[in-house]
C-alpha cells in the first residue's frame, strides 16, 4: 500500500516499460504494481464492450486493443487514489458519534492524485482491483469512501503478510456491506435493548451509587455476543474475559448471564462469596465464569477476570490464564480458547503495562494464539480530554508494534460494531494473531454517577445530554431504513423493551445459567482454605530413593550426540563428584530436583524469568547448548515415566506484565508449580502493582487461591544498590490473614521441600522465597542425600554446633546469606557460648519453634542480626509480630537507598554487624 506519486510523475515510458517487466516476470514489480497491471491485463484482455482482445499497446497517450485512449498517469492516478484511502480512509472516516474530526491532513482530494471534477465520470481498469470492474472515478471514489471512511476506517498499512493484507482487503471491499439477515437485526437490537434497560434499572433502582455505567457504549454488549457468537462458531470452546470498570455489571449480566438478582444482592451487601475465603472487593471488581448457549446452539464457557482498579493490570492475568487452560485442557491448541481484553481508551494509551503484553503476543513462553483487543473508546479518562492523554493519533497506536490491525468504527452504528467484531475474530482464528476494535463512544455521565462531567467538559456534555443512546439510534434506523420486517421488528422490541424493564423493576427473579465444572476448577474446588494449624509444622514432602536416583541420573546426563560446552560440562560433573564422594548436592542440583520429582508425581512445572534457563548467575543450566550447533538440551525433560511436562522460558525484559502472565497461569491450574524469577530481587519493584493487587491480596479480594512462587534473589556482597535487597521489609509489611509464604532459605535440600511444599498443601499460597546470590555455590548450602528422602521444610534450623545449650549465652536469630558470615566466625573462634538459629520461613512466622528455642536456650541473651539497614528488611516486622521473646536488633543504620555503592564502604559495614553480633 505504497504511495506511487513518483510514478504518476514520470514519463509514460517509464510506466510502460515497467509493464513490460510485468509481462515477462509478473514477480519482478512491486506487490502493489503488480495487481495494478494484473487488474489492468483483465480489463484490456475482456475488452472495454465485453469482446476478448489481445494485450493492449501501452504509450501514454495511444489507442489500446480496443480502440480507446489510455492515459497511464491517470490510470496509475486511480489507483493511487485507492491505495490512498486503504492507507489513510481511517483519518477522515465518521467514526465518531459525538464530534467532528480532528484534521490528521490525509491527504485524500481528488486533486493530490491528479485529478478534477470532470475526470469523475471517466471510466478506469483500476476499478477491477475494487471488484467493480471497469467503471468511473466516480464510483470507483465513492467505493472507496463508503468501505474506508464511512463509519469504519482501518489501519493495517503496516502489516507486512501479504496474505493478512489481501484478506482484510477483500472483506473491507467485498463483504463489508453485504447486510446482515433480519435475525441478526434482531440479536442486536435484543443485546441493546439489555444493555440500555440494566442501565436505566440501576439508575432507578440506586440513583447515586457508583456503577460506571455503560450509558454512550451499549453496543458493546452487540459486540461482545457477537465476538462469542462468531468464536464458538469457529471451533473456540472458551473465551477469557479481562477489563475494567466501565460496563462490568452490564456485561456480568448481558454477557455472562449473572443474574440482576446476584447482582443486586451485591449492591444490598447480601451477597455471599461463592468460596469461603476473603474479605471481598467492591462489586464491579469481582469475577464471574459460566457456561453460554451462542444464538447457534453452541455452548462455550466463559470466564471473566477480577480486576482491580489499576486499569489494565488484569491483562497479562488473562494471558496467562488462557494459555494456562490451553496447555492443560486443549493440548495447546489455541483455536480453542480465545482471549478478549476490553481497554479504555485513556488506559490503553498509558498503561505501558499494555505495551508489554503485547510484545509477549509472538513469544514462544507467552503465546495464546491471538488476542481480541476492545476499546470502549470514551474520548476521555476522567476528566483528561484525549488531547491531554496521549501523543499519537489514535489510542490504538501502539497496535502497529505488533502489526495488528484497528478497526476504528462509530459506536452508534451498532451493525458496523458488529461486522467489526467478526471480522477481527474471525482474523484472529484465521491468522492467530492479535487484532484491535476501537469502538468510538462517549460516557454519558461523569466518571462515576456521583461526578459532573460539565465541570470540565460543559461543550461535549452539552452535546452528549441531547444525543440517543444506541438502542434509539439503532431503533429508528430500522424504522427509516428498514424492510417492513426490520419495522416490525423494531416496533415488537421497543414494546418488550419497556415490558422487561417493568419485569426489572418488579423484581421477576431469573434462573441462573446451569454451569459444569472444568477439571481444573473441579482440582480447586478440592482445595480447602488455610488454617493456622497448618502452619505449625510442615507436610512430608520428601521422596523415595528410587525417584531420587531416576531424578538425578537423568538431569545429570546427555545424548551421546550432543556436546555441551566444556565449562557447563564440568559444572555437570563436579555435581555428580560431589555426590558420589560426599552424598551431598548444591543448591542448583536441589532445586532441579525438586522440579523433576514433581514431574515424576503427575504434576507441571512451569518457569519464567530473564535468563531463567541458564540462571542468572550461571547455576541452574536447566537448558544446556550445544557448542556446535546451539541446539537446546532440556535436562528436566527426559525423565523416564514422568506423567507432568516441564517448561521453561527465558522472558523479555519485563517484570509486570510477565509476573502477571505467570499469576494468570498458576489461576488457572492448581496442580502446576509456577514459577517466576527477577534477574535480581530489586527487580521485582518492577512488577508491584501486580505483587500489591493480586499476589498478596488475591485470596481476600478475588476470592481466588494462587499458589504463583516468585525467586528473588537477595544478599548485601557489595554490588550495591540495584543488586542487595528484594525489598524483604515490603513483603512482610503485606502479610496478614495467612495471604502468603515468605522464606529465606539457606539448605539446598530445605529449598526441595518448599518448592515440594506447594503442591503438597491441600490449599494454595503465594511462595516468595529470598533467593542467594553468592552463596548458590557456598559449601554450607550443600545437603547430604538423607535430607531429601526424610522429613519435609524446616521453618527454624537449630544449631548444631553448640552442644550444651546450658552453656550458651548469646543467641543470634538470622535469616539468609548473613548465617554464613555468622557462622564462619563463630566456627574460626570456636564460640560454643553462640548459637545461631536460622529463621528459615519468615512468614507465617513460627513463633512455637521460637518460643521453644527460647525456652531451651534460657540463659542465653537473644539478637536478630540483618544484613539490611534498620528500616529494611525484617526487623520492624519481627519487632511487630514476635512479642514473646525479648531481642535486640544489630543492622546496618537506617538508609534511605537499600545499600552502599562502594565495595570498601559495604566490607566495612559488613564487619560491623559480624563485630557487633559477637562482641556484645
């Protein structure tokens, strides 16, 4: 769709040797040329009167086989003009229900293509292109005008697949117009009708509450049956749903078949959660899942997301999910499910949230097979007029990225909406790829109900308090422009319209929809909430000798022919020494496989992180390379007779939006481990609106048990800032009502049976485990081979150094790499009056096992000794909740940055804290 004006401009030589080229080698001219002179050789060859000529004489200027002057500026001027409005109709397309268009200079006159006024009723080869055959500018013109700029305009000049190019040509010009049959009349204006009597109900019924109606935007709930509708009729099962406020109750309604009962059980405060668990959220937050009958007769589930109000957060939720779903349930299939995100307009424009979850769109780790994209575009955000909320010109923009195209259609033509809508998905099953529908709308009122939008917009308001709503627009459509059965038809809605909204208002109650529970929501609903008791000692999570010998032999060896490289080779083998001459493994050997016994029990392991496979300090290599031809080596999955699959991916270089895909995933299926590591724990700082809105309070909020593990390493060696502190102190600030698990373990075989531990409890929690750095190869993390076949996580380890608890004086409580500092200098002094207990689970905090080492060191005085400065890390959380021993805190001094910048200054502070902790 390129811009031939340096062809209009040359010599007609020039286009006729061009031509000429075409002749000999079609493929040897520009795509575009090429349908041009291909649609011209169809007009010459049929001949202008119908007669079957010979190829055309082609001299600007000369007679062709018929007989007629041709003039091959004007003819290339014609297509031009079509190529004009297939890249820039959007620009001047009424796509807009409110207000004029701004001026986006399209450039789209008769006279930028060289004609007038009176070339208008010349007849073109260029309309064969169109479908239209040989006709006039004219009509050629108003084609283009009628498909590009009426009351749809779509941008796909940037999608290099020439086969997505053809195809949404052909349904622009071909189809697009084509009406649609009297009974998909009648389903839109029924969905309308919903969708406006809802919002008048709750007007009457809760004058003043917030509700963030869908008043301006009903043709939604068009669009949304509609993209269902098409989906289920195109071999998808399931349909994901995330988005946010505005319309959630009218789609929880309209579109997921909640009742108005269980809806105005919410607004009452009646409501009971449908699990046993949590405090709640506000009632346009919460999440929904049914199972739908399509006008068809298809029957397809649907699951729509809790939000929070952190507009565009649930998006890479709903990512995860699905591909969650169809890995367990459709084989990976994903034709088979289909996720939808409905955006705002202001949101999708400022949410870089929105960015990342598009450049996973292609991702091998992160692909779903296409996203629906819906804007609910209200020309404003807030109070923040359009102008203000972005730079681009449309809020779609950032579509181009990926190369998906924007439907821009007017939200008031509801028939327009729904062409729309099948054909992006129709689009995404075709090409399985991501597609936008910017719906241009408006917001009747202001943000919430209880807001006046006059006090910052009175000009557009003024405008918006005299126009129709979509159902009356639509409505009187059918009564001006309709066959007698459209006026009919319209006439009959319009009287059950105010049939049912009385039906509303007397509180008819309705039938919920019957619902059959997947095998994923069927594990869940075999989970029980998390008692206190619970945490007062671990299951047994250890394993046999058995797997422990499959698990091993098989991640410590390789195909015959593949090569890896020397140094990971060596790395390989120096676990295996390790083993056969001390029993031990290190941490990395631990942590694989804690992950390969898991696969042997039945259960999926998945991974994601940057630089995951290899580690980013080089010691978990669950992927090897070989040196020769870069070929992958996945060590976790060869093991014989493992009934779960293992999957790992390195990420992009995101920390919200992949935290998000990996939440997502581990919603959707209890019985896999899911894990996500930072590069660096600092990192996760990245990622807090998800740690803040889902991880720590998804169980009390959505309603919804997770049971995500995030790796983050932490540990002051000097690095700095960037690279010390996890952020410990944040974590622990969030933790209440048993929402999460926060440890800081130091034993490779501990680290096994927490990960074990996860898939072991008979409920599902957050893990955030404080990972090492520098101590991923210390000796004193190595565990010998009876700690992985007995027993199961140990939340305190006690010393085994001391032997006389009666002689002991001073103890050192502690969590993490800064034990191993401790312990050095208490074993280089010989200090049997010191014992160091290792809290190895932060929270839920063990405060029985405290309290017992308290009682059998009772001579002793206690200290909880840190790494990080006295406002970090977890003294301010101990001193909150541990109220029944009596300590000490030695730290670093209160910082505002997490660490020193300078080595000399970090190995000075680090001496202090080990001087301090044995000399007073």
């Amino acid at each position: 769709m390129k811009d031939f004006s340096y062809i209009t401009n040359s010599h007609p030589a020039f286009i006729e040797n061009l031509y000429q080229d075409f002749l000999q080698d079609p493929n040897s001219v520009d795509p575009d040329l090429k349908k041009f002179f291909e649609g011209f050789d169809f007009a010459v060859g049929q001949g202008k009167n119908g007669t079957t000529n010979g190829t055309a004489a082609v001299a600007g200027g000369t007679t062709g086989a018929t007989g007629e002057s041709f003039d091959w500026k004007k003819e290339v001027g014609a297509y031009r003009l079509i190529l004009g409005y297939r890249n820039k109709g959007h620009l001047i397309a009424k796509t807009n229900p409110i207000r004029e268009r701004k001026d986006r200079g399209a450039n789209l006159d008769l006279g930028f293509y060289g004609f007038t006024e009176a070339d208008l009723d010349k007849t073109f080869n260029a309309g064969n292109m169109i479908g239209l055959g040989t006709t006039t500018l004219r009509n050629i013109l108003n084609h283009m005008q009628t498909t590009y700029a009426g009351h749809v305009g779509i941008e796909f000049k940037y999608i290099s697949d020439q086969k997505k190019v053809d195809w949404l040509t052909n349904e622009m010009e071909r189809n697009f117009a084509k009406p649609l049959p009297i009974n998909k009349k009648k389903r839109i204006l029924e969905k309308l009708n919903q969708g406006v009597i809802f919002e008048k109900f709750l007007h009457t019924k809760y004058i003043g509450q917030k509700r963030f109606s869908l008043e301006g935007g009903e043709s939604t709930i068009a669009a949304l049956d509609e993209i269902i509708t098409t989906a289920a009729n195109n071999d998808v099962q399931e349909v994901v749903i995330g988005m946010a406020h505005r319309g959630r109750l009218n789609v929880l309604t309209n579109i997921m078949g909640k009742t108005y009962e269980q809806v105005f059980s919410e607004f009452e405060g009646t409501a009971k959660p449908d699990q046993t668990m949590g405090s709640g959220d506000v009632k346009y937050h919460m999440g929904y899942g049914s199972e739908v009958q399509t006008p068809d007769g298809k029957t397809i589930h649907l699951k729509l997301m809790p939000n929070p109000s952190h507009l565009e957060t649930v998006d890479p939720v709903v990512i995860g999910f699905a591909r969650a779903k169809a890995d367990v349930l459709y084989k990976s299939d994903f034709d088979k499910i289909l996720p939808i995100l409905i955006h705002g307009d202001a949101s999708v424009a400022g949410q870089g949230v929105v960015y990342e979850v598009l450049q996973m769109s292609d991702l091998d780790g992160y692909y779903t097979g296409g996203t629906v994209h819906f804007v609910i575009n209200n020309q404003i955000g807030f109070t923040t007029d359009f102008e203000d909320a972005r730079s681009s010109d449309y809020c779609t923009s950032l579509a181009a990225m990926v190369q998906a195209p924007v439907l821009h259609v007017n939200g008031d033509d509801a028939e327009a909406v729904v062409k729309c809508v099948q054909i992006a998905t129709r689009y995404r099953q075709e090409y399985n790829s991501d597609v936008f529908i910017d719906m241009v709308c408006y917001r009747k009122h202001g943000h919430n109900e209880g807001d006046d939008p006059k006090f910052t917009q009175p000009q557009l308001y003024s405008l918006i308090e005299k126009h129709a709503n979509p159902r009356e627009v639509y409505t009187n459509f059918l009564l001006e422009n309709g066959e007698s059965d459209a006026k009919d038809l319209a006439k009959e809605m319009e009287k059950k319209f105010w049939a049912d909204l009385q039906e509303r208002l007397d509180e008819i109650k309705q039938k919920p929809l019957p619902y059959h529970y997947q095998q994923p929501e069927l594990a869940w609903k075999n989970l029980r909430k998390a008692t206190e008791e619970d945490f007062v000692k671990s299951p047994a999570t250890a394993i046999n000798d058995a797997s422990f010998k499959k698990v091993f032999e098989a991640i410590m060896k390789w195909p015959a022919d593949f090569k890896p490289l020397k140094k990971v080779e060596k790395i390989i083998q120096d676990k295996v020494k390790l083993y056969n001459e001390e029993g031990k493994l290190d941490w990395a050997t631990g942590e694989l496989m804690a992950y390969g016994t898991l696969l042997l029990d039945g259960n999926d392991v998945r991974m994601s992180g940057q630089d995951v496979r290899r580690g980013t300090f080089s010691h978990r290599h669950a992927v090897l390379r070989d040196e020769n031809t870069d070929k992958a080596y996945s060590r976790l999955s060869e093991i014989a007779d493992a009934g779960g699959q293992f999957r790992i991916y390195n990420s992009l270089l995101s920390e919200y939006g992949v935290l998000g895909f990996e939440y997502g995933y581990a919603m959707a299926n209890p019985n896999s481990l899911v894990l996500w590591e930072a590069q660096f724990g600092d990192f996760s700082n990245g990622a807090q609106i998800m740690i803040d809105q889902f991880i720590s309070a998804g169980e009390q909020k959505w309603n919804r048990m997770n049971g995500i593990t995030m790796l983050l390493p932490h540990g002051y060696e000097g690095q700095g800032p960037e690279h010390s502190s996890a952020r410990m102190e944040r974590f622990l600030q969030m933790c209440a009502e048993l929402n999460m698990v926060v440890t800081n373990i130091t034993t490779a075989a501990n680290l096994f049976h927490a990960l074990r531990r996860q898939l072991a409890w008979p409920f599902r929690k957050p893990l955030i485990n404080f990972s090492p750095k520098a101590n991923l190869r210390h000796p004193g993390t190595y565990s010998p081979t009876q700690e992985f076949l007995n027993g199961g996580f140990k939340e305190v380890i006690d010393d085994t150094f001391v032997n006389d608890a009666s002689s002991v004086r001073k103890v050192l409580f502690c969590s993490g790499k800064v034990y191993f500092d401790l312990a050095e200098r208490q074993q280089k002094e010989n200090r049997k009056d010191t014992a160091i207990v290792r809290l190895e689970q932060l929270y839920p905090l063990p405060v029985k096992q405290l309290e017992a080492l308290y009682a059998k060191y009772n001579k002793a005085t206690w200290f909880w000794v840190q790494e990080e400065p006295l406002n970090m890390g977890a003294a301010s959380f101990l001193q909150m909740n541990l109220k029944t021993i009596n300590y000490g805190v030695i730290s670093r001094q209160p910082s505002a940055a997490t660490a020193t910048g300078y080595a000399k200054v970090h190995a000075q502070e680090q001496t202090e804290i080990i001087d301090t902790a044995f000399s007073i």
